[in-house]
C-alpha cells in the first residue's frame, strides 16, 4: 500500500475572522423558520451593549450567518464597527448549514410550536435526501421506490426527535404551518394569526380546526383522493381532460390497428408487436396524468428560496407512482 506523504489537504479548517457586521447577510431559512427577530424586546440588545459580543458568529464563506442571526443584527443596531467571526469552511452541503443553522437555534431559545414545525419540514426534507443518497442509483426501481417509502418514515421520525415532538403531533404541527402560509398567501391575515395562536398552544386543536376548514367552496377544483389542488396546481389538474382523450385516443389506434390485422390487406401488420408498443405508450401517458396533490409538500414546494420539495420537483402535484409511493402516514 503507498501513502503519499504529502496530499492536498481539504480546505476544512475553520477561520476566526473579523467582519464589518453589515457585510454578513441573513440566511433566507433563518427567516422562514424564525420569522423576523426583534433582539430589542428580550433584554438581548441591552445585553450586548453592555457586554459586546461574546461569541463568534458563524459564516460561510460568503458571508451568510449561520449561527448568529441576532447578534449581527444587534451589532449592526449598536454601530458595532467589527464583529469575530468563525468562517464555516467544513460545512459545504446546504442541507448541512441549514441543520447547523436549526441546531444553533434549538440551543440558544425558546421555540415555539410553530418554530419547530418549521424546523421539522426542513430536517425531515434533508432527512429523505440524505435517504437517497444512501440508497444511490444502483438498484431496480422497485426496490429503490419501497425503500424509500420505508426512509420517508424513518425520516419523520428522525426529524420529530430531533425537534422535540411526537412524530404525529410533529406532522399535525406541519400541516397547520402549511394552513397557515396558504391562509398568508391568500392575504386572510386573520386566519393566519388565528390558528397561529391556537397552534402554539394545542397543536390537536389547531389540526382539527384546519380540518373542519377544509372541505370548502363547491367549484374548488380537487384531487383523485378529493384533496383540494392549490391555486399553482389548479391548470394541471383542469387539464385532465386532454389526458383522458389522449389514453381513448391511443385505445382507439389500438382497436384499429387490430381491425385492420385481421384483414388481407393487413396481412403485414404485426399486431402483437404494435400492441406492446402503443400499451407502453399509454401508460407513460397514464403515469404523467396529474393524480395527486404532493403528499410531501402538500403542494406548497417551496420550502424556502434555497430548498423546494424533491418528492415532486417542486410542481406541488404528481402522478400515481407518486401517490403510491409515498408512506401512509402522508396520505
Ligand atoms: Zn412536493
């Protein structure tokens, strides 16, 4: 066996650094998370004006805070001209900040249930990426699409744990957050702050009353399982009727072709090939029909501006296989 004496060494050693605090940038999952952090109202800001800041803010090596959010913004509100900094060299995967970024708040607050719903769709998407990346690209489909049914399990759990929640109330906690930015979105303000309220108090309650809200106006247009399509999804599933007439349409080539074989001038037809042919093309149409809103993301695949829903390419709906697919416990 050859050792080299003297290989490159990866650039994996974290820096203190000094940065002007105005230099460092938010990280956008801090936000979606933690919504906006006002450092005035905890004695926090009066803290740091008495004593600086204590500790290093982490970085990545362009300049967006990791752990740190509110002594950056302290420190630019105090005229703070220069702030220490650890520049994160070792963490290069964004899943990896992201859960650094979780992990740092998990340590320095009191979250509320909605802060940790948050953080638990976040852990739970790097959770299933990280479950894929494991499974690798070799193996048949099957065995690929069953395992990670049984990873998307796993990963709830994971994520549960890893914020504090039971694994149902966890993704009880999940669907209100996503009611609650659906109600934002639509501008019902009202309603956002309503079950916001509710859910940092009893996440039971907050999914029973989202549930008693769903089954809304007659004209919504909704799913093969009768799930509400979201406004972004609602031109796929109006377009169903093309599908349907593509599939009859491919039944009825099919039909004619094997009219036309049983005849003499069809002599030269071959039916059987023909037959497997058109019946492979019917179903890729059946399997890109629009079958289900995404029982990941429930339809809302943004997740943030760094990550979108992976189950469903981030179009917030899927086909059959995707429905299928997916564990129980989302359905
Ligand atoms: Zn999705």
């Amino acid at each position: 066996m050859v050792f080299s004496t003297r290989t490159s060494i990866p650039k994996t050693q974290n820096q203190s650094e000094v940065r002007d605090p105005r230099e460092l940038k938010n990280h956008p999952v801090n936000q979606t998370i933690y919504g906006d952090m006002d450092a005035s109202g905890d004695g926090f800001l009066a803290d740091v004006a008495a004593r600086g800041i204590q500790q290093e803010i982490h970085i990545t090596p362009t300049n967006i805070v990791i752990a740190g959010h509110r002594r950056r913004r302290a420190a630019i509100t105090l005229g703070i001209p220069e702030v220490r900094v650890l520049v994160r060299h070792d963490l290069t995967e964004e899943n990896d900040i992201i859960e650094a970024l979780i992990c740092s708040n998990q340590h320095v607050r009191e979250r509320t249930t909605e802060q940790k719903a948050r953080e638990f769709d976040h852990i739970r998407r790097i959770e299933i990426d990280r479950g894929k990346q494991r499974m690798g690209d070799g193996g048949k489909d099957t065995v690929k699409t069953a395992g990670l049914s049984i990873e998307s399990r796993k990963s709830r759990n994971v994520a549960a744990k890893q914020v504090g929640l039971a694994p149902s109330t966890a993704t009880k906690a999940s669907e209100v957050v996503s009611a609650i930015d659906a109600a934002e979105e639509s501008g019902d303000t009202g309603k956002a702050s309503e079950l916001r309220e509710t859910l940092n108090k009893n996440v039971t309650e907050a999914h029973r009353q989202i549930q008693e809200n769903t089954p809304a106006k007659p004209d919504q247009v909704v799913d093969a399982n009768g799930v509400p399509v979201p406004k972004k999804a609602v031109a796929a599933f109006e377009a169903l009727p093309r599908y349907t007439a593509i599939k009859s349409a491919i039944s009825k080539i099919k039909k004619e072709i094997y009219d036309l074989s049983q005849t003499e001038p069809g002599a030269l037809v071959r039916y059987n090939r023909i037959k497997i042919d058109l019946e492979n093309v019917y179903r890729s149409v059946r399997f890109s029909t629009p079958y289900c809103v995404c029982p990941y993301c429930r339809g809302r695949p943004v997740l943030s501006r760094v990550a979108t829903c992976d189950a469903c390419k981030g179009i917030g709906w899927g086909g059959e296989s995707l429905y299928d697919n997916a564990p129980e416990e989302l359905k």
